[in-house]
C-alpha cells in the first residue's frame, strides 16, 4: 500500500549561502519563488515514485521536498508497495524495453497487474489528497495512479520520466505503447531530454535535468587534508603521515594481477596525488564501456614511443595510470550482468602485459556506507586529470556532472544523456563512438598533451554546471511547471 515518506535530513539555505559561488543560485531561486509560490497556495504537491531506498529518484528525492518547503510550497513524498512479484518483473521488462531491449510483448495478465497494484495504491494515496492538489508521479511503475485517483479527485497531475532512448525499436515501441493510455491523462509530462519524449505526448512536455546537491558528501568541497584522509582511511593511499580522522571500517579493494583481490596499495601505491589520473567510476554495466576504455588506455601506453617527442608529455604518458572503480561485488550478487562485466574486465585486466598491467588500476568501492562510499567517489574525481564517462547509452549521467562540478576536465561519449551536458570543444572533449578505441586512444592522449585546453574546458564545465545542474535550477524549473499547471 501507499506509504507517505519521513524525510530525516534537514536543509538550510544559510549552509549553501556561505558559499561564494552559489549565493546568486539561491538569491534567483527565493526572487522566483516570492512570484511563483503564492499560486500554490491551498495545494498540496504529491511526489509518487517507487522506493524510497537506494540512488536515481530515491536519493533525489529529500532534497527536492526539503528544498522546495523551504520555499514555502506544502509538499509531500510517498512510494508505492505491494508483495507481487509479478509486478516488479514487468516494471524491470518496461525499463529495459524503453532502454531498446527486447523482452517480448505485455500480457493481458500482466497487465491486470499492472493496474490492480496501481489501484491498490491509488485507493490509499486518494485518502491523502483533496481537490485541488498536484501529483507527481516519477517513472512507469507508479504511472497508472493518476487514471484511478482522477476517477473521484478534481486534481491537476505530471508525469515525470527519468529513462529514456534517443533511437526506436521494436522494444521501445512495446514499451510506449503500453504506456500510452496511462501518460496522456497527464496534464503535463517532463522528461531528461528532448529525445526522450514520445510522440504523443510532444505538446504537453518539457524538460528537468537531474541534479547535483553541491554540499553531499559526494560533490562538497574538500581542503586538503580531509582529501589525503579521505584517501588514507578508505585504503586508497599509503598513510605517509599520521591522519586525524580513523580508517574506515570497509576499504576500497584493488584487482590483483593473480585476479583476486586486496587492499588498494597492493601492489603498489595508487599514485593518487602524485601521478596524472585518467578515472571512470560507474557501476558495472556493459553499457558504461570500461571494455573500450580499458582496451584505449592500453593501446594509448603501447604508442608512446612511436609518436610522442616533446619530453614533459612522454613523462607524463609514461606516469599516467587509469583507474577504472564500481561497487564491491559483494555487494551486486542480485546483478548477474553487473557480475559479468566486471568477470570479463577482471579477465582483460590479468592477461595484459606487466609493464602496462601495472598502471591499469580496478577498484572495488565498498558500499556498506552510503557516506563513505560517497566521500571515495568525491576524492578520487578531484584526484583525477580526466574523468571519462565512455557510455554506449547514458540517460543523464550525473557521474559526468560531478566532475564538472569539480573543475575536472571530462571525456565523455557522445550518448544523450552526455550531449546534455558537454559541448565538445567547449566544457570538455566528445568521441563519436564509445567503442571505437584508437579515437578514445586519440582524445586521451590530446587532452593530456594540453594542460591549458584542460583547464579551460574544466573552467567552463563548472560555470555550466553550478548554472545548469545544480538542486537549485532544478527547483526553480519544478516552482514554474507547478505554476503553470495550477494556471491551465
């Protein structure tokens, strides 16, 4: 049944007023808001998805609620429940479809499924909500709410979809057109990007990008000494001197050359801040392209000597190691896939040569604590001369935008999600085929041979993210979608 969320975190505006960069952010978000927020007035706002645990909506979610009562909008979270399996393996099906993979075609039964736990939900939400009210229901598995509560509620309603493919098939197609009945009775749809949106639901779309909270423990500043402790307590550094905070209880582990596993300075110091960097940090998912990227590095470390004759740039292809992180398996034994990506790089990783095995580093990043697993990500990004996101398909990607957020020059492919983001040339550098690896070869060995473009582009790419992808922007988009609904 329906469940209405406890937010615990608290938020305040003065924490984020303290910081330089972001004061404009905030004074445009509270000038909108004193125009916006008056139209809401009687409202209350329903934001539906279907967990509260784990990243993507659940780990957006406190934020955005928090954010947007601070503003003076009266605003509730509440996730859907039900014990039927069945339910769950068609909302896996329709995700992956509408991400182009084929699973067949949606049964009658499956259907009444479908709909029996959506009305099932929708008899609790109903109780909750008055005339008058706005709901928001994220993604497929929740869509069908909206067709049971209008049948007794007078109320205004968005559909927000977070996934998305930029090309159709078969798949998508089933996919959508499953959706179809559900997500026209909307008011109003938003999606990730333009190329997300269905063809029948063109008029009545627009566009909010997910967001980075800039003072997380993910993307929050760090001084050096909480970086070099960071990385002495997760393992990922030797300690060399004595650090104040103590060793975290789970450390990241590091792929050795015999294929197991062990503490991250065997065998031999990372090189994290000393060496240049090249990092990708995702889960371990066929569509990321660590095969490609790994395979690049390794053709990028053969080809030194061939072409490169300036000296400071050969030293640096020379010291240069790519570190390659996702979550510990201990902790993806329900992703079969996840597994046998991470098989297959463990494999490429012990048959490569020792002299380039050796600055080829894979990380486990342990996911025991949701703090500390945030604050290695956080550490190694700002360690990094080039964070590379090589996606084969990306939604959004918020691991690109966190490193722009960082001032870190990015590489990324050119899936959507990623066009987003970086205009090549401009706050980073595209390739053309994320598994093409001579041109992933080619753009690493460019962007490390230019300090200057580097620092250029990773400039401009935090300009554009504190302007663009940060909760702030997202909220101001949400405050005038909520407007115009309640105005149509």
């Amino acid at each position: 049944m329906i469940e209405q969320v406890d937010i615990k975190e608290s938020l305040s505006l003065e924490d984020y007023l303290a910081i330089p960069y972001l004061r404009r952010n905030i004074r445009d978000l509270e000038l909108e808001a004193q125009t916006l927020v008056p139209h809401l007035k009687g409202r209350t706002t329903w934001m539906v998805n279907s967990t509260a645990k784990g990243g993507g909506v659940a780990e957006m979610m406190p934020k955005l609620v928090c954010l947007m009562r601070l503003l003076g909008v009266d605003i509730n979270w509440a996730v859907i429940n039900t014990d039927k399996m069945p339910f769950f393996d068609l909302t896996k099906s329709l995700h992956n479809m509408i991400h182009g993979v084929d699973k067949g075609e949606i049964s009658s039964v499956q259907k009444e499924v479908f709909e029996q736990v959506n009305r099932e939900n929708a008899v609790g939400l109903e109780k909750l909500m008055k005339n008058g009210d706005i709901l928001a229901v994220h993604d497929p598995q929740p869509i069908a709410l909206n067709h049971f509560i209008r049948k007794n509620l007078d109320i205004k309603s968005i559909w927000r979809c977070h996934i998305g493919l930029d090309s159709q098939n078969k798949a998508t197609k089933t996919a959508w057109d499953f959706l179809k009945p559900y997500a026209e009775e909307y008011d109003m749809a938003i999606f990730t990007a333009p190329e997300y949106i269905p063809p029948y639901l063109a008029g009545k779309s627009s566009i909010i990008t997910p967001a980075l909270d800039p003072l997380s423990h993910k993307n929050r500043d760090l001084i050096p000494h909480k970086l070099t402790g960071i990385l002495c307590n997760s393992g990922m550094i030797q300690e060399h001197n004595p650090v104040v905070t103590p060793p975290f209880e789970n450390k990241a582990m590091r792929l050795q050359p015999d294929g197991s596993f062990a503490i991250a300075t065997t065998p031999d110091d990372t090189g994290l801040l000393y060496r240049p960097i090249v990092t990708q940090i995702s889960r371990w998912d066929r569509l990321k392209g660590f095969k490609p990227l790994m395979d690049a590095f390794v053709l990028l470390k053969k080809n030194i000597k061939k072409k490169v004759t300036d000296e400071r740039h050969l030293r640096r292809l020379e010291l240069v190691r790519l570190i390659m992180a996702g979550p510990d398996p201990a902790s993806i034994q329900d992703d079969p896939e996840g597994k046998e990506v991470l098989k297959e790089l463990c494999d490429t990783y012990v048959n490569l040569e020792p002299a380039i095995q050796k600055d080829v580093i894979l990380l486990a990043l342990p996911m025991q604590s949701q703090k500390e697993n945030a604050l290695m990500v956080n550490a190694l990004q700002r360690c990094s001369t080039v964070v590379v996101q090589n996606s084969i398909q990306e939604g959004f990607g918020l691991t690109c935008t966190e490193p722009m957020l960082k001032g870190r020059a990015v590489l990324v492919s050119n899936a959507c999600g990623l066009r987003q983001q970086i205009r090549d040339n401009i706050d980073g550098k595209m390739i053309s085929d994320a598994t093409n690896t001579e041109e992933i070869a080619n753009a690493l060995d460019s962007m490390l041979a230019d300090p200057k473009k580097r620092e250029t582009w990773a400039l401009n790419a935090q300009r554009r993210a504190i302007e663009e992808f940060l909760i702030f922007t997202q909220a101001k988009k949400w405050l005038r979608t909520l407007s115009s609904l309640v105005a149509s």
